[in-house]
C-alpha cells in the first residue's frame, strides 16, 4: 500500500493519497482545488487515480471532488449521512456511503464510519491493507478527531445560521469520540487539518497520531460526562471567517470546475488610477511593514503570507472583480502563488494584476503615496486618558475577553467593513491587534472607506500591561 500526505500550510488543510502498488489503483481522500499535485503524484508512483472521496461538506476550502474526478475518470464516493438539507447536490453519479459500508480500491479495503459532530454527515475511513493484513492499519478521521483536539461542532449554526444546532452537534460529537474509544489504540490517526486551522479550536501541528495516544491526551478522551463535554467544545471557538458560509453551500451544491490553472493578466500602470476612481477592489499584497510606509491610496494591504486565505476570505466579495498588487521582483511567483490561494476558497474573479513599481509611475504623474502614521504607546496612553481618540481591538472576541485594554471597543478584523457606522470620524482613531499585522489591515480598509485620522498602533497588549497600565479580562 502506498500513502501520501499532502498538506496547505496557508489552509492548514491535509488530502491523502492511498494507492494499491498490485493492481495500480488509487484514492484521493479530501482534495483540493489543485488537482494537479494528486495526478502527478499518482504518476510518480505508477498509480492511476480511480477513486475520489471526502469526510463531509468542508466549509474552509472547495472540495476538489468533481475537478479531480472530471480530470481522471475517477468514481466519487460521498456521504449519504445526515440531515436533509446538507445531502450532496452534485451526488447523482456518486456512490453514496452509508455507516457499515465498505469499499475497495485494488486490495485496500475502505470501512466506513458515520462520526457526526463537527458535520451531520461525516464520515471516518478505516484503511486496511488486505494483502498483508486482517486488520486495518489507520483511520482517515476528516475534521472529526484532529491531533490534541476534535472538530468544532458549532459551524453550522454560526457559519452556515442554521440556528439551534451546535449544541446537537456538540452531542453528536460526545458519542462520535466514544465510538472511536471502542477502536483498537494501535490505528493510526490522519486527521484532516493541522495547527492553524479554524475548523478546530486548537489542533495540533504533528502531522499525525496514533489513537492510543489520542486517549491518553486528547482533551476529548478524559473522563467527562456528556454535559461536561458539551460545555467544553462549545466554549471559546474562534469566529469562524465569514467566507466559510459560502464554502459549506458551494461544496454541497458543488463547485464550479477550473479546468486547469489560469493566471491573471498583467495590467497596464495607467489603469491603477482609473480602476480605484471606477470604485475597483485593488489588493495590496505587499508586507504590512512596506504597506504602511508607502502605497497607494484606496487599495487594502492583505499580505500574501500564511494567513492570506483567511483575511482575503473575510474581505473579498465573492460576487465582484478584484485586482492585486504584487512585489515587483517576483511577481510571476507572487501571481501564480495568489491566484492559487484564492482559488482555494472560490474567490475566482481576479481581473488582472499590478507590480509593485506602479507606485513609481502613481508619483511620476504628480499623484501622493499614502502610508499608514503609528502611534506609541505613551502617546496612545496619554490620548485615552484625555479623551482624545478611539481606540478600536481588531482581534478576536475570545482573545479580547481574555485580557484587553480597559475602554477599547472589539470590533473583530473580519467585520470591520460591517461596522464603520460605529467608528467615529470626528476624532483619531487608533487600531490595534497583537502584532499589528491584522491592525495594518484594518487601517487600510478604514483609508479606503474615506476616514482620514487613523493610527496604527503596533504594540501588544502585553506591552500595555508591562508599562503598567491597567487591564480588564
């Protein structure tokens, strides 16, 4: 049997390969939209992709189901599990899994598992290499059962607003954790994402477990009752980005297909102009420290870095052109790694791209560079105090109600574009996160919506509190 881990650092996102080396058979589990890598890996290995499948209805990235099964042939196997409004849409040619059913791919044998919790209609796969076992060897465990952590059972009720269902989630969880107590410890543990994924409050960033060691330290496995479970998985989840509601409807009505990358065209300087005054969306990819010190105004910074799914998720309409600005020097790499992380979460309208050195024709013709002024922590400390400014928490709501400067208003990064109505123009506003990455972000968005007087104030709360200051949380 051969396996191969694939896994998107910037969706902290994990897809497997399983191939039979007997008959040269294969399954893809939870691809994504880059086909490519599978096919070529299969190739590399003398396999041929015949079987494509997926634990349930992701809701961070589009599912790669029906691109991969259309490129290759392959015969897609799909959830029938769960409630009838999250049934496949796209299933009419699919083989639909039941809990109890199995299937084989050359003489690997798949045993299906319903594990509802973080989906109603999730599914675990049990691997088992008959030809030279009785037994299987590992479980393919989704977003159900992650490294140190389950899956989160409240996406559907605060993502998808199907109100009134985590909590049965949270219950349905309970029981998909004992059922995987009953399983043998020696099975080893592919889960489908890692640290820095949403889909999970905290997973862990070993790239794999053994379920043995699951029970003796994964939170989920302690002794609890079902109450105690409840509360503990429902307490502190991160927001989940907004884009995920998008996600969970598109994958369960089933993606547009691709047919193969496609890279933006490269657009003449003097457009930059007469795209922001037509209102266009222009992203600035750059790093927050070179944004904030020279760009053009009415764009937004969203770096091209690890978190680059996640902001331009929460941030880009999925029903609007947009264009990027891309480092000058690499801008072939910078496109193609852009385009590709965008068509990871369905945001498929990127019109064209700008380099960097637009910004030096945007000067030559008499035009100003904008930059985002910062402020210390003295002078910040000084403003609140005399009621000179506003001072706006872009972090998350579970970080601020651990500890936050007193007074500050949260308004989560993600909704900013939601709540200006709540900012006031009438005097300074300072923004401020953790690193001031998310900060710069929020600046930027503040410039474009027209507000002239905003800081950016890069200092942590840490370093409020080390300076003395009081703290509320």
């Amino acid at each position: 049997m051969n396996l191969e881990r694939f896994f998107d650092r910037k969706l902290a996102q994990a897809s497997y390969l399983v191939g039979c080396g007997t008959t040269g058979e294969a399954l893809v589990v939870d691809p994504n939209r880059d086909v490519e890598q599978y096919v070529k890996a299969a190739e590399s290995e003398g396999l041929k992709i015949t079987h494509v499948t997926e634990t349930h209805i992701h809701a961070d990235y589009v599912s790669g189901t029906r691109e991969l099964a259309g490129k290759t042939g392959a015969k897609v196997y799909l959830s029938d599990e769960g409630d009838v409004n999250w049934k496949y849409g796209f299933a009419d040619d699919a083989v639909l899994l039941k809990d109890g059913d199995s299937f084989n791919v050359g003489n690997v044998r798949i045993d299906v598992l319903h594990t509802p919790g973080h989906t109603p209609e999730h599914l675990t796969f049990l691997v088992t290499d008959t030809a030279g076992a009785d037994r299987p060897m590992g479980i393919f465990s989704g977003d159900c059962l992650f490294v140190g952590d389950v899956g989160r059972p409240d996406l559907l009720e605060k993502a998808a607003k199907l109100e009134g269902t985590m909590e049965e989630a949270a219950r349905q969880l309970f029981h998909s954790v004992q059922r995987y107590r009953e399983l043998p410890d020696f099975l080893q543990v592919w889960p489908g994402h890692g640290a820095g994924s949403a889909c999970g409050r905290s997973p862990g960033a070993v790239p794999q477990s053994t379920l043995g060691y699951e029970k003796l330290f994964n939170w989920a496995f302690r002794d609890q009752t079902e109450e105690d479970f409840v509360r503990s998985v429902l307490a502190d989840q991160p927001e989940p980005p907004k884009y995920f509601a998008q996600m969970k409807k598109m994958n369960r009505d089933g993606p547009a297909l691709l047919g193969g990358s496609r890279l933006p065209r490269r657009q003449a300087d003097m457009r930059l102009k007469e795209l922001l005054d037509a209102g266009a969306l222009i992203i600035d990819t750059r790093g927050s420290s070179d944004y904030s010190s020279a760009h053009i105004p009415g764009t937004i910074n969203i770096p091209l870095n690890r978190s680059f799914n996640t902001w331009a998720g929460w941030l880009v309409p999925y029903d609007r052109d947009f264009y990027l600005i891309v480092e000058e020097g690499d801008s072939a790499h910078s496109v193609k790694e852009a385009s590709r992380a965008l068509a990871m979460i369905g945001l498929d309208r990127l019109a064209g791209y700008f380099g960097s050195k637009a910004a030096e024709g945007w000067v030559r013709d008499g035009l100003r560079l904008g930059e985002v002024g910062e402020i210390t922590l003295a002078d910040l400390a000084e403003g609140l105090n005399a009621g000179q400014l506003a001072l706006i928490d872009v972090r998350d709501p579970s970080e601020w109600r651990g500890e936050h400067i007193p007074g500050v208003t949260n308004i989560p990064l993600g909704y900013l574009p939601d709540r200006l109505g709540e900012i006031a123009a009438d005097q300074p506003v300072v923004l401020h996160c953790e690193t001031g990455a998310r900060s710069t972000i929020g600046v930027s968005l503040l410039q474009a919506r027209g507000f002239r007087n905003v800081l950016n104030f890069t200092g942590s709360v840490k370093d409020w509190k080390a300076a003395g200051y009081a703290m509320d949380g």
